[in-house]
C-alpha cells in the first residue's frame, strides 16, 4: 500500500529526508521511529501529497504522489502533528465539516458520523466546542475526522505525543480495532516504547533509514551482552566510564546506564575499578532503544536516550 523508492527531499542545502526506500503491507501497522529533526514529518507531507520529492518515487493505495496528488489524497487519512481541527466548532460540527470537505454522500453521513462517534468514545461530547477538548480527545476527533470517508491507507503523525497515558491506551486500542477492517496504518513516533506495538519498524536518523524490521528482529542485530547499570550519579557514570570501554555501546536510558558489549567479563572488571558506587548490575534483555543507539554507533549521548 505504500512503496518510496529513493525519496529524497532537500530544503535548499538541507537533506531532510535522504535516499528513503521502504514498502508497508495492505492492513500493516507500520511504525517510524526516530528523534526529533529526523524527518519523520517530512516523509509523512510527501505521502501525503502535500508536498513534491527533490529526487526519487513514492506510490500510495497504488498512486504516485505527484503525478496522481490529488488521487492519493483521495485515498488517505492523515493527521498531522498539530490539532488541526477548528477549536470554535463542536465535535460534530467538526466532523460534519469534513464530511461535506471529503464528499461523503449525504445519504450516509448521519450513520457515519454516529459510527465515529461511537468508535471514539466521542458520543457524550458531540456538543462540546472543540477547544475544550482535552488534549487525548483532540486526537481522537482528529483520528474521527481521518476516518469519515472511509480511507485505505491512514498516516499519522506523531498521533500520542503530548497525550497522558490512559489517552494513549485507548488510541491505540482505536487503531487496533481499524486494523481488523485492513486499514494499512502508518504512524510516526518519537517515543520508542511505542514501537514495540508495530508490525513492523523503520528507523530514521538525520533523514536516513538505519534499519527496517520486525521489533524482535531488530532486537536480535545486536551482538553481545547488555547490562544495566543503577547509581546515584548516572550521567557522571557515563562520562567516566565511557573512556573506559571503547568500541562499547554505553548510554544513559532515563535514569539507568546501559551498556552493551562483545566482553561482558571486561566490561565488569572495569565497573568494579572505577571509583563510583553501583546500587545495581545486572544483565537485561534489550529494547529497540538499545538497537536504535548502537546503530548510531555506540554513543547514546549523556542525556535521555529516549
């Protein structure tokens, strides 16, 4: 449902999205995964039809994204990043709206709209302005809006960033129930806990796809035995201890150090002579964060690796 060969688009001397290949399956949940200033929006506008590739091809539901725009735009539902709704409508005047925008015939639009409604837990606030919507229902009502005149394919940018966690359980308890009608769903993301939940996942750094996969696939790419590390100072650990073991993967992943290496036996010997005190060491099974930093060749940065 979705194919880029080579995509590629440049912003005057800047390269934001850089030589993209990837294919997404018809009812896949395909994720891509990647920090802020990635390109992840970038390729979710291209897609989208919004804006032209610099170099390289994408189709769409089958469509090219510039020679057929107005076709593939015919056949997505997208949502970008931003609350794109109109804050001074209601709910329902929101969703009749782009209703009538999308041509949805109006002998269905009433069931329709009452379907959404219903699908988004929305029913009890189809009278509420918009702009008093907390932030988890905003996304749901854009989700709603994505959805009114039944796409193939639904691109979503960055849907869950900023929303509390209950919110973000019943989205994506919303996109699951989609994928049973063989929507193909393609979502962005910065938050790599999430990408557990895809089918399938990209990882783009600085415009460039590292790696593309199953998560546990991605999982097994790493070569070695990866220890976590619980002390008092963890960012001063790193800076320490980092020296100490080159050619080893070592980062700070929240509040923890995570250190991923092909000498376990070295690596600990070197824990126990620095002068610092570990409130805990113990081998852990990896995440794709863990992937995702060794990919960028070790350095997981003496910030959040998240």
């Amino acid at each position: 449902m979705i194919r880029t060969e080579n995509l590629t688009k440049r912003f005057g001397a800047v390269t934001a999205v850089d030589g993209l290949s990837f294919s997404v399956e018809e009812g896949e949940l395909f994720g891509l995964v990647g920090p802020d200033g990635a390109g992840k929006t970038t390729v979710m506008r291209l897609l989208a039809s919004i804006m032209d590739p610099t170099s390289g091809t994408a189709q769409v539901a089958g469509k090219d994204i510039v020679r057929e725009s107005e076709a593939v735009k015919r056949e997505i539902g997208y949502m970008s990043q931003r609350f794109g709704l109109y804050p001074d409508l209601t709910v329902m005047e929101n969703l009749e709206f782009y209703a009538d925008i999308y041509g949805t015939p109006r002998r269905t639009q009433a069931a329709t709209i009452d379907q959404l409604l219903e699908f988004s837990n929305l029913a009890p606030f189809k009278r509420r302005l918009a702009g008093n919507l907390s932030g988890g229902m905003k996304q749901k009502l854009g989700l709603a809006c994505a959805l009114i005149h039944t796409p193939k394919v639904l691109l979503l940018d960055e849907p869950t960033n900023g929303v509390d966690p209950v919110s973000r359980r019943d989205f994506w308890r919303i996109l699951y129930r989609l994928l049973r009608d063989k929507v193909t769903i393609f979502v962005s993301t910065a938050y790599l806990d999430e990408a557990e939940r895809f089918n399938r996942v990209a990882m783009l750094y600085q415009g460039r796809l590292i790696a593309c996969g199953r998560p546990d696939a991605l999982k097994e790419m790493l070569q070695g035995t990866l220890f976590e590390v619980r002390c008092s100072d963890p960012r001063g650990a790193v800076r320490i201890v980092r020296p100490l073991l080159p050619g080893d993967s070592v980062g700070m992943f929240g509040d923890r150090i995570h250190i991923l290496t092909p000498q376990p036996e070295r690596a600990q010997q070197v824990l126990r002579s620095v002068p610092l005190t570990f409130d805990s060491i113990r081998t852990i099974e990896p995440e794709l964060e863990d992937v995702f930093v060794s990919l960028l060749g070790g350095d997981g940065g003496d910030g959040d690796g998240s």
